[in-house]
C-alpha cells in the first residue's frame, strides 16, 4: 500500500506502534498501512510466522518493522516483548490491540432453545464447553487488558499516547450461537470506556473501532459451505445490513488512520465507532 493511497491524516512518522494479533488479516493489513505513514511498526503475535510475512511486506515497501513471538494472555511473555521493542524501535507511541477471537468449543449449534436441547444430538447452549468459553473471553478480553498493563507504561511516563482496541458488532447485538464472543467484546467496549476516563488527566487517547461483517479465514465455515454458496447465516447477515454486502477490509483503514492522529481526533476518547454498513443502525423494519 502506498503513502498516496491513503486518507488525509495519515502522517505517523516515526511513532512506535504495537500491534497485538499482528499476523491475523485485519490486523497484518493494518500494520501495512500504518508503516506506509511513516510509523515503526511491532507485530505481536502467537506464533511469528505469519506476522514475519507482513514485515517482509512491508520492509519491501520501504517501511520499518518487526515481528514478536508473543502470547497476550501471558504477563512474563508480555514483559519480555515489551523490553526486546524498547530496545529494537523505542517507547511505545500508540497500542493497537487486535488479539481476538473465537473457538467452536464456545459456539452452539442451535439460535434458539427446544425441548431437544438435552438429548445430545446436538450442540446447545447446556453443552458449551467451560474451558472453551473462558479461553475466548479470556483472548478477547484479558488480551486487550494485559497488553495495556504492560505498553501504556510508556505512554504515562511522557502523558502522551493513544490506544486503539478492536470491538465487534457483538457488542452492541449480540450475535446468535457465540455467547463467550460477545460477551467478551461487550467487555472490550466496556473497558474502552472506562480506560478513557482513567487515562484522560495524562492526555492518553483510548477509542475502539466496531467492525461488522467481514468474510475472513476465521469466519468462513459460519458463512460459506464447503461448495462455496452462502450458508443460511450469510443471507440473515446481508439482510440485516443495510448496505447489503459484507464489508472489504481495506475499509476499516480510514477510521483508524482518524482516530489514532492527534491533529484529527484530539478531542476524541471513549469511543466506539461502528464500521459495519449500518447494521446497528438497522431495526429490521
């Protein structure tokens, strides 16, 4: 991606920013924008072969990054990073924190109860797995809570700094079959809030963007069938967007160039802003 491509406000030059889930699509193809507008770029991600093929990307285009072998959910491992960033591009300017996700172990199989939900011949919400359930709210929530124990360090030292945290849809409707999911990103939102108030006196910014419906990697199996043709969810989802399709991701780029310039969105913290085609907006009727 190159610097013309790009919105206004988009000069990032040499701040340092950390971005958790680095090797995911969004957040990969975020990080790729971010250094083309001048930013030096830390990938944070569990297993660092698919963050390391960003950075490959983006040195290729004349741009600075590194990948990190890290695990959100783990303060030493998080400490650890911390220190080798310090050392490789320097204090933390703005954190991005894009670790997510969900688990079919937290996702049932049925929208809505029967009489059948407890004769096992399906997945109900009585049979949702304990530990699945804690794992998705733990990725989801703790891993936006702990990577900012640990970075915004930083940014309280100089009063300076903003964070951006990765909502969802989910939080303002919870979505049908993925309770742990939603929950926990109503908790991101929830958090988003609360950190701005707590961060304000030292001018650290906290905002959150809230994408709707994008057809990636890990959503593909609620969406398509093995055939390609959209599954019974996929036409409840178009239905319900107003504008009718899912999004492309090079569409959330926009509103996090915005929120992350201080020239542009000073004076904006505590916010989560939707990028999902107006289905919050919409009634159903």
């Amino acid at each position: 991606m190159k610097k013309e491509e790009l919105p206004i406000y988009t000069d990032l030059k040499d701040k340092v920013i950390v971005v958790t889930g680095g090797g995911g699509l969004i957040c990969s193809m975020l990080s790729e924008a971010l250094a083309a507008c001048g930013a030096k770029v830390a990938l944070l991600n569990l297993g660092i072969e698919s963050a390391q093929k960003c950075v490959d990307r983006i040195i290729a285009d004349g741009g600075i990054a590194k990948a990190y072998d890290c695990n959100v959910l783990d303060k030493n491992a998080l400490k650890k990073t911390h220190e080798e960033v310090l050392r490789d591009l320097g204090t933390c300017d703005i954190l991005l924190n894009g670790a997510g996700g969900n688990s079919p172990k937290a996702t049932s199989d049925n929208e809505y109860a029967t009489q059948n939900d407890l004769s096992g011949l399906y997945k109900s919400f009585f049979d949702l797995d304990s530990d699945g359930m804690q794992f998705v709210f733990n990725l989801n929530y703790l891993g936006t809570v702990l990577p900012t124990q640990e970075f915004a360090k930083d940014m309280v030292e100089r009063k300076s700094g903003s964070i951006l945290n990765i909502s969802s849809m989910n939080a303002f409707r919870p979505l049908t079959k993925i309770p742990a999911y939603s929950a926990a990103k109503a908790g991101v939102s929830n958090f988003t809030e609360w950190l701005a108030v707590y961060f304000a006196k030292l001018g650290i910014r906290v905002n959150a963007i809230a994408p709707g419906f994008f057809s990636t990697t890990q959503n593909k199996e609620l969406l398509w069938n093995k055939d390609g043709t959209p599954t019974a969810r996929t036409k409840k989802i178009i239905d319900a967007t107003p504008m009718g399709r899912f999004g492309n991701v090079e569409e959330i780029i926009g509103a996090v160039l915005f929120l992350l310039n201080e020239k542009a969105a000073g004076f904006i913290t505590g916010t989560i802003v939707p990028i999902d085609g107006g289905f919050n907006a919409y009634s159903g009727v």
